[in-house]
C-alpha cells in the first residue's frame, strides 16, 4: 500500500506491534475523550483563503530559541521508542536532523543522550521528568548538556500518571530486553512488573510530587539551557511561567494521557498565546496529523509544533524511512496549504486566516 497520509502509519504500527506497545502509544487516559478531542478539534477550525497572490515561492523557515530551522514542525519527546524499532531514537535522531528540525529525546528513552549525541550533528532538546532525587535530575541535566542538546522540555504535568486503562488491562511494562538507558547507570532504569500497569507504578515510586514553580528556578541554577514549560493549558500558568523565568511554553494534554476531559490544545492555544503577549514563544502538541494543522495553530499563534504518535507509528512501520516521509508529508501538506491560503512565509500567516467554531457561530444567519 502507498502511504499518501501521515495516519495510515497508525493502521500498520498496530498490525505489526505487539498487542502491549501499540496500546502503550496510542491510548489515551480514562475516557480517552481529550483523545478524540485533540483531533477533532482541528477538524472544526475553517479557513478564510486569500486568493490572487503570488505563491511560486513559499519560505516556511523559522528560528525557535536561536535555531534556525526548515520549517516549524519538530519532534515531540515519545518514550521507549526501540519497542517500535530496533533502532528507536537513533532512527529518529537522524531523521529529524536530516528534515532540518529539532528531535526531543525523552527522559525515557531507549537510547542515552550520549548515544543519540553519536547520531551525529543535529538540534536537540531534552524533555525532563522531575525525580525525588534532585541529583539525579542534576546528574540527568549536566549529561544532556555535555552531550550538546540545546533546551530542557519540562513536563510538569504529570505528577502522578494518568489512568491508561489499557496499560492496566495489558500489565504494561517494559519488555525485558530494554532499559530507560538514561537511569541504567543509577538503577533506575528498569520498570517491575506490577498488578496493573507497570510504568504507573515506576512514576509513583520515582517521580516528585511535590513539583512546584520553585523548581523552574532551582533547574536555572544547575544548566544555561533555556527551559520550555511542557504541560500548560491555561493563562494564569502561562503569567507564572513567564514570572518564573521559562524561556518558552509547550501547550500540551500530554497526548491526552494525563488528565481526561482537558480541551484540545488547539483549543487553550489561543488562550495562552494571549496571556504570553509576546514575551516568549508558545509551541502546541497533541493531534498534529496534517499540514492543514500546522498552519491553524500558527494562525492561532504558535511559534511551531511537536508531532508525537505519528513518529513512533511510522518508525514502527518502516524505521527511519518512516520518520523521513512523516516530516516531509507534514511539510508538503503544510506548503501547500500556505500557498493556497495566499501566504508565502510563516509571518503572512494570521488569525484573519482561520475561522474558530465561536465565530461560525456569531456567523451563521439567525433562523
């Protein structure tokens, strides 16, 4: 079959992946509703097209913290990606750094920051989970420093694990020929198997509870990388993040992993957006499945976006290949929805260009 789309990636990673990790990947939490949601939402988001204007050049190039980059589509950090293929974050380390975008390696990874380092040259970010102990995460932090990555990913939405019903059913854990080779050398890179599922019960024992905005000042103290705020969904903690120093948001549901009936991002973008007013850019993740996505939410004010799901269904389906032709589908689909929207660079795209469902409805003649 050829693959004309980034979904149908999803329809071979579940024939080829075992039963366990295609669950782990694609499941939401509880209701899986903010699952659905983080799609749909996309799908009520219109467009106003401009015509007559000419598009024989599209520039879709961007700096991100100093970066400059092909296009404003990058790697969201997925966890344990050599349960999908063999070479896991090596494969996408390479296929990132060869579509000019930035890779987010995951705390738990498969593969340390030193090995996806040896990947060669490429821009990469570092998401970090938050420890009970603090030397570890300075341990962690330093590592990733040395090992040439350029910014810390700070998930602050977790700190307990959302209820995955389907992990619970399937006993989740990691298979045994695998470690969270980033902790390996503290003991902590392996995950028990429990009563229910195995990685909820590695974040009850491990992760820090008691998480706070102090912290985001604590982590400036240890590294000069800049800190993205992963997690936030609402202004007041948009003001807070840029009190506490953040040098960027993430608008995330954590895939709709974490807390059930949370809105789309798509939907608390501009929300976010609004309160940041400017003073630092806001990135989304969650639903990214077409180019038509990419340009609503930098029409609603993101700065760029991080794809997920996508990455790990097609590096199971088809290893790095399959991470290539995700980032260049998303970035044709994107281009051409620039040049049919009227714009040529990613600054002519506004807010004028889409159509939220609010404003269908004050549109819509009363009957």
């Amino acid at each position: 079959m050829e693959i004309t789309n980034v979904t149908e990636y999803d329809e071979i990673a579940k024939q080829k992946l075992p039963k366990m990790v295609y669950d782990y990947y694609a499941s939401g939490a509880e209701d899986q509703w903010t699952l659905r949601e983080n799609r749909e939402a996309f799908s009520r988001i219109l467009f106003r097209p401009r015509i007559l204007i000419d598009v024989s050049r599209i520039d879709m190039t961007t700096t991100i913290l100093g970066f400059n980059l092909s296009m404003p589509i990058m790697i969201a950090p997925t966890a344990m990606q050599k349960m999908a293929h063999p070479e896991g974050e090596y494969a996408t380390a390479r296929a990132a750094s060869a579509a000019g975008t930035i890779m987010t390696l995951s705390s738990w990874a498969t593969s340390s920051v030193e090995e996806v380092a040896s990947t060669g040259p490429g821009i990469r970010f570092f998401q970090l989970y938050v420890y009970k102990d603090r030397n570890v995460v300075a341990q962690l932090v330093r590592r990733a420093e040395r090992a040439g990555f350029k910014a810390i990913a700070l998930t602050v939405d977790t700190p307990r694990l959302g209820r995955r019903e389907a992990d619970i059913k399937n006993r989740f854990t990691l298979p045994p020929f695998l470690t969270l080779k980033n902790f390996e050398g503290l003991d902590l890179g392996k995950m028990d198997k429990a009563d229910d599922s195995g990685l909820a019960s590695y974040v009850a024992g491990q992760i820090d509870r008691s998480l706070s905005w102090k912290d985001v000042k604590w982590l400036q103290t240890i590294t000069t990388m800049p800190i993205l705020v992963k997690g936030v969904m609402t202004a007041e903690d948009t003001r807070l993040a840029i009190q506490a120093g953040a040098a960027g948001i993430i608008v995330s549901n954590h895939g709709a992993r974490q807390l059930d009936y949370v809105p789309a991002t798509i939907s608390a973008l501009e929300e976010v957006v609004k309160a940041a007013q400017g003073r630092l850019p806001v990135f989304l993740d969650g639903g990214v499945r077409r180019g038509t996505d990419v340009f609503k939410a930098l029409a609603l004010g993101a700065s760029g976006v991080f794809i997920g799901r996508p990455v790990v269904f097609s590096l199971a389906a088809e290893g790095e290949a399959g991470v290539r032709k995700v980032l260049q589908m998303l970035r044709d689909e994107f281009e051409l929805t620039m040049a049919l929207s009227g714009c040529t660079s990613l600054k002519e795209i506004t807010r004028n260009h889409i159509v939220t469902p609010a404003e269908q409805n004050r549109l819509l003649p009363r009957l």
